[in-house]
C-alpha cells in the first residue's frame, strides 16, 4: 500500500480519489474537534483503498473538498469504518445525506461475538498483530501544522482497517450472518439518528416531572437552547445546562427580572436580548398534549413477578448469544425483554427475523411456561416443558476457542463484489469515537 503525503491542494485530493474510485471498498476515517462548538468541527480526513492511502486537510486554504465528497456519495463503493456515527453526522453535515452503503466494523465485531463495544486498539490487535501508538490519540487536531507523528497516527487508522476488512468479511461470510449484519447497518444509516430536531430535543432530557405545563416548557425551552446553540455554534451547556432547563421548566420566572435570581444563569440576562428570547419561549409554550407525553418509566404490568422473568429472559439471552458466539446486545436490549415479560407481543425487534429464529422464539415459550432451565453435568441448560424437542443454536466452529491475534493464514484479498455488506447476497447500508476526535 502507498502512503501518500498529507493532501493540501484540490488538484492533488482528485486525482487520488480517482485512484480510490477503481476499487470497490473505501476505508474512512475522520479526525474533529467538538468540545468548543455545536457543530463537530472537521479536522482531517483519512482514507485508504488495498492500493493507497492517505489524509487531506480541511482547513487546508483554498481546498475543495468536492472530490472526496462526490466519492462519498458513490453508492457503488462500501464505506468501511469503525464506530462510525460521529464520523456519519460529519459527513451528513456536510452533505445532507448518510453515505451508502456502510460496513461498521465494530458492529460486524458483535456479530462474531468479540464484544459489546470491542475498542479499535483490540480489533486491530486481533485481527493483525499490531499494536496501535495511542500517543497521538487527544492532541488538538485544530492547531497547525500537524505534527508528522499526528498525520502517521492517523493515516494508520484506514490502514489497520483495510487490513481488518477482508478478514472480518470473511469470518461473516463463514456464519452466513449477512442478514444480521445488514439490519444494524440499515437502522446505523437512518438519517434521523443524526439530524437533530429542536422539537424533540427536549426528550433527550431528565424530567423535573410529569405535568403536561411543566413538559411543555421543557420542550419550549429546549427548542430555544436549540436554535441558540445553533445560531452561536457552541455546545448546549454553554448556553444552558440541562438541570438550569429543568429548573426554569418547573418554577418558571414571573419576568425578565427574575432570571438574575436562577442559579446557572448570568446576572445580565436579566436585562439582555438573549434574557427576552428564553421569557418569549416560556410564554409561548403550550401543556403537552396526551399523545406528546412520554410513556411512563415503570411499564405497566411489570410486577415484582414480571421483573423476575426479566431476568431470566435476560439469563436466557446470555445462553442464547453464548451459543452462537454473537455479542447479547446486537440481538436484544433490556427494555425489550421487559416489555415481553409485562406482556407485550406486538412491535418489538425481538419477535421478528433472525432474531426470533435465535432468541425471540425461546423467550416467548419462557414466558408462557413452554420452556424452563435445568442443569446438566455442571452446565445450565433450556429444557422444553410441553415434551417438544429442545431447539438448538448452532455455534460456528471458529467461536469455540479464542483466534490468535495473528492469523494462520495470509490476509484475505479485497473481494470483488462487495457494494452491500457481510455475506453474498446481502445488501444493505449502516456510531469510534475519541473524546476529541
């Protein structure tokens, strides 16, 4: 592979994306900062084929970035990252659309049962051998010029994943797990996971509590600290923190005047423009109406007895994922297990697709009394009730002892036809995230 130098000039970034574009799979990366801004602010860009890699600088002057947008939006090409949501909402910032299609290697890590959350360092180190130098990891990658070691740590990061890819689309392959794989990056490239809507950031929140008035001023004034962010393009919290928000929600001021009183907010605001805006945005709002307000917390029907089942539903997922080396959480979640046990059968992902085939059919018959534990020579396992043969979970050969770091053999090559996700025929679209980027 050729790594080329740091990219400052347009002329340079496309004609090497030219090169990028005669292959199927591009491996991206990005480098930002966000502690400052609303926005993410993008520092640099790392992107690599089986044939070259490089990083082009943003803030370089005078760059268009054109030409590696324009390869972005290529839905011919598979976009390879590794926990990519926050790289996702950079480039959805910058277009107004999720690349497509994704392949989200820490995603694909669950499915072969590495991890909930499996870090890059430990993938890397799986699948390759190698050791990542963390050094460079939280440098401001604002400041210029940057340091060779910056631009070494990150053109390493597509490099690893070029690396990584092939080998982890061919262990999916193995399992026939495409279809798993496919959903996930399907639900991962929904633009709504990224765009955020000031109407219902106020869900995002703690609730001072569950008066339709109180909400509706929570939701007024989280719409405002939405648009003041935005407009300032600094964090939430430095315009208000989300308890201040709660506080003015439940005992909101009698006038401007007042807010000079409210711990968390600046004397000035008593008599200043942005002081009018947030009175103006508690005056306009309205109670939530029955259909806005949020389900309860405690669901109804989930009994100290319905609890009980949770758990065991829970326990019956550990042995469900262990079986087929799959990490838990990809299958199902905890508040879906509740809901199951209280009673409910209709919308949950768990009673649908491959994951009812491995879990969700088992759970409903733990539910309803068809299914229930034993143990067997030391070893828990599912024994049917109603004298039904016991359904089992097929566990692929590579899960039952831990792969060496390095593998036997050489590096699978890049396959050739690879513009959907995991398995053939897969096809279907798709958040690595440092503190700074």
């Amino acid at each position: 592979m050729q790594i080329h130098p740091l990219v400052t000039d347009t002329k340079t970034l496309a004609r090497l994306c030219e090169r990028l574009k005669a292959h199927d799979v591009l491996c991206v990366d990005t480098e930002f900062m966000r502690e400052n801004t609303y926005y993410p602010e993008l520092c640099l860009v790392q992107l690599a084929s089986p044939e070259d890699a490089f990083a082009l600088d943003p803030l370089a002057e005078g760059l268009d970035m054109k030409p590696f947008l324009d390869l972005l939006a290529d839905d011919s090409i598979l976009k390879v990252l590794h926990a990519g949501g926050q790289d996702i909402e950079i480039f959805m910032n910058l277009t107004g659309k999720v690349p497509y299609p994704l392949f989200d290697t820490q995603v694909a890590a669950m499915a072969m049962g590495m991890g909930e959350q499996v870090s890059y360092a430990n993938l890397v180190a799986h699948f390759t051998g190698q050791q990542i130098d963390k050094g460079a990891r939280f440098t401001d990658w604002a400041r210029r010029p940057l340091s060779d070691r910056q631009i070494h740590y990150a053109i390493g990061d597509v490099t690893y994943l070029a690396q990584m890819f092939p080998k982890m689309l061919a262990r999916l392959r193995k399992t026939g797990r495409g279809e798993w794989l496919d959903e996930e990056m399907a639900r991962l490239s929904d633009p709504s996971n990224y765009a955020v809507n000031p109407d219902t950031a106020w869900t995002r929140l703690k609730l001072p509590n569950r008066k339709p008035e109180v909400l509706g001023r929570l939701k007024a004034l989280a719409r405002w600290r939405e648009h003041e962010a935005r407009d300032k393009n600094v964090p939430r919290g430095r315009i208000v923190k989300d308890e201040t928000l709660a506080d003015l929600a439940a005992a909101p001021p009698a006038s401007q005047a007042d807010l000079a009183r409210v711990r968390g907010l600046s004397p000035t605001w008593a008599q200043n423009a942005i002081g009018q805006r947030l009175l103006a945005a508690i005056a306009s709002a309205e109670p939530l109406t029955e259909a806005e307000m949020p389900p309860r917390e405690n669901r109804p029907g989930l009994s100290t007895d319905a609890s009980l089942i949770a758990d065991l539903l829970k326990l019956l997922l550990k042995i469900r994922a262990k079986e087929a080396g799959v990490a838990p959480r990809l299958v199902a979640r905890a508040e879906e297990m509740e809901a199951l046990a209280a009673g409910a059968r209709e919308g949950l992902p768990i009673l649908d697709g491959w994951r009812y085939r491995m879990f969700g059919e088992d759970a409903v018959a733990l539910v309803e009394g068809r299914l229930g534990f034993s143990v067997k020579g030391g070893k828990l396992r599912m024994a049917p009730l109603d004298g039904s043969p016991a359904r089992e979970v097929e566990a692929p050969d590579f899960d039952a002892e831990p792969v060496s770091p390095v593998e036997a053999e050489a590096p699978a090559p890049m396959p050739v036809q690879v513009p959907g996700a995991a398995a053939e025929p897969a096809r279907r679209k798709a958040p690595r995230r440092r503190a700074q980027g």
